[in-house]
C-alpha cells in the first residue's frame, strides 16, 4: 500500500506502509479484483498498522497518523464487506520490520485488544525472541486468547525451526513450516523443498496447517518488495509456486497490490502518481483466481505429500485425497531440463489397471478417460502440471486395499 491513495496524486507502494485509507480502498478492490468471487475471504495487516509507543494504559493502539479513528473501525469495515479481519504482532520486545511494540509480557492486554477491535486472525512473528523459547512462549498468547471469549485464529510464525507441527495443533491453528519467501524461483524451490520434508502424518489437517508464507504470485516492479528481493519469477514459476501452495494446503495469503495508482507502466518500475483503481495483472487473474486449483487447497482432507521421488528426468509427483473421492496431482519438475513422466496409479491407492477421468486444472481440460499406460506428461522446466483424477464407475474393484 501507498501514500494518498484517495487522490490524484496517489504515492507507490512501500514496504510495511498501510493506512486507513488504504486499507478501506484495498478491501473495496478485494471484491472489484475477483478475489472474493473466486472463495478467498480474508483480509490481513502485517507489520505495518502499529504505533510504535502503546496508551497511557499498556495496550496496542494503531499508528496514530494512519488511523486517526482507530483500528476497530477498520475491522468492522472488513467485516461489512464479508471479510475476515488480521493484525500481526510478535513475541519478543518489538516487530520485525518497524521496531513496533511486540506482545512479550503483554500477553493478556494484547489479546484482549484484538478481541475487542473484533479480529479474526492474530499473526505473531519471533523477531527480538532473544532467550525465549517458542513451544513455551506461543502458548501464552494461546491460552490469552482463548481466555477473550472471541474465536480467533492464531498463527505461529517461528518460521518452521522448532518442529512446530509436532506441538503446534494443541497451540495455533496453523504455523509456519518454512523460512520467508520472497517472489525468486530459489525462493520458492527452497520453501517447497522446506514444506515437503514435513513428515506426511504431520502435513496439516483442519485447524493445524503448515503455513508456507505469503503467496508473491505476479510480483514485479509494480510491488513492495519483501526483504528488499524484487519478484523475477516467470510466469511457469509462478504457477508452480500457487499449484505446489495449493496440493500441500498452505493458507493462500497472497500479498500484492490490489490498486493499479499510475498513470504509466507501473510492474516494469515506471511509476507516475495517479489515481488509484482496482487492478491485479492478466497472470495474477488467471493464477490466483483458477477456481479449479482454489478448491483443492481449499479441501478439508490431510494435505498432499510427496508420492514419488524425483525420477532421472526431475519431476517428482504429489498428490492429496479429496472430499468424494477425488485426487489432485501436482507434477512438479523442480530441475532445468524438461521432464517426462507417467504417472502410476498404484501412487494413488488405485490398481495399475484401473481407468480414471483426468481434468488439467490449468488448461481447464478434460484429457479423457484414461488408464495409467496413457497418464504420460511433459513437464517443462521449473513447471508444474496440476491434474484431478476421479476413479471412474465400475473401477471400484481397482482400488487397493
């Protein structure tokens, strides 16, 4: 988000900016984009919204000059507009990024804060943690939460050092797995390699997910780049990154601008103050609203896991069972040669004989029934291809048991 984004003179996007206006012109556009129609439905603040001194009482207040009316406005606001509501916070003395108060100490004031601003969501990084132990520090907000009354979903964010899948369901709702992505292919190889060595019988389920970070689908020169890394994925890429977020059932937080405020080209960096309206780029529209990939993150079965190990060619091959008996592939050529694979039932829970109807969610295309000696696919370097498989009628004896 920018500056004076209610004028004609609106500023670029910084890192960690956010204000009221902003935020209320970036909730508008959440629906003028297409987010909200293609099933996302909240809305997030990270180390951006906090003053960076607390009231004369102790507690969290918003940046005074970027929220002259406070935050609980804000909130209701996302609220009114069918949104779900988050702040960030940390556990150790400050934030991250802006040296805003962190919540150490102050567990109780913080949750009770959030609870009546009426969040939905409360973040908390591990930044300025020196000393402090996360299995024992991430209870304390926990149990403060839970002590408000509100139901709020809490987010861990140690950044997947401490295991947090194996303590972490009887804590948060969903942790980070992985370090930070930021928008380069290295990045994200280095996270999905991250998140796939999660154990299977640990990858998440409803209300314990393992978070792989923000989503930085499309992210160019039109974005603040997180920790100063300038988005250079092509578009392959991308695509991988969303389809490889999705089979493994990481939340998709995606952090973009959702105003386009200059009058010239602003994604290859030429910005010229406008005004603001909603916009995400034709590859964000037709990655992150693909209804089809949507939906199978969005399944509430046991996340995808890793089914074949990468073959002399690259590909290495995903998969996750769906609600009704349905599983999604995600083939995923991770290496600079192209990959050619054929894909084994058997990896499935189905007989090499069985015969199945195979959709590709990205060519949203039915390949036809097929038997598994026809499942054979291209995979070209650094992409993914993302199918949905339906054991067909008369097949049920195919399955293995």
């Amino acid at each position: 988000m920018g500056p004076k984004w209610s004028g004609d003179e609106a500023q670029a996007p910084i890192f960690d900016f956010c204000d009221e206006t902003s935020v209320k012109a970036s909730v508008d556009a959440f629906h003028a984009v297409g987010l909200y129609d293609a099933g996302y439905r909240h809305f997030h603040l990270d180390d951006c919204w906090a003053d960076l001194e607390r009231n004369a009482s102790g507690f969290l207040q918003a940046e005074r000059d970027h929220f002259p009316n406070g935050m609980k406005p804000i909130v209701d606001y996302a609220h009114s507009k069918g949104l779900t509501f988050g702040l960030y916070t940390c556990a150790g003395t400050y934030t991250c990024v802006g040296k805003r108060p962190g919540s150490k100490d102050h567990w109780t004031q913080d949750a009770q804060v959030f609870a009546e601003w009426g969040v939905d969501v409360v973040k908390m990084d591990w930044c300025n943690t020196e000393g402090m132990n996360p299995a024992e520090t991430y209870p304390k907000m926990s149990d403060a939460l839970n002590e408000t009354g509100r139901p709020i979903h809490f987010n861990m964010c140690e950044w997947g050092r401490d295991d947090p899948w194996k303590w972490g369901p009887k804590v948060a709702q969903s942790w980070r797995a992985t370090g930070d992505h930021v928008g380069t292919w290295s990045s994200a190889k280095q996270i999905i390699g991250q998140r796939t060595a999660v154990p299977a019988e640990l990858g998440g389920g409803p209300f314990a997910w393992n978070d792989m970070d923000m989503l930085e689908t499309g992210n160019y020169k039109q974005a603040a780049h997180a920790n100063g890394k300038e988005g250079t994925m092509t578009a392959t890429e991308y695509k991988s990154e969303f389809s490889m977020w999705a089979i493994l059932a990481s939340p998709l937080i995606v952090t973009t601008p959702l105003l386009n405020c200059s009058k010239t080209d602003q994604i290859t960096g030429n910005y010229t103050p406008g005004t603001c309206r909603p916009s995400i780029t034709a590859l964000q529209t037709e990655i992150l609203l693909n209804k089809e990939i949507v939906a199978v993150n969005q399944d509430i079965t046991p996340a995808g896991r890793l089914v074949s190990e990468s073959t002399s060619a690259g590909a290495l091959v995903y998969a996750r069972n769906l609600t009704g008996g349905d599983v999604a592939v995600a083939l995923f050529n991770p290496e600079d040669e192209q990959a050619s694979v054929k894909l084994d039932f058997t990896m499935l829970g189905w007989k090499a004989s069985a015969k199945a109807s195979v959709r590709d969610l990205w060519r949203h295309k039915e390949l036809g029934p097929l038997r598994a000696e026809d499942c054979k696919f291209v995979v070209v370097p650094h992409g993914t291809v993302m199918l949905r498989l339906r054991l067909l009628p008369g097949n049920s004896d195919e399955l293995l048991v």
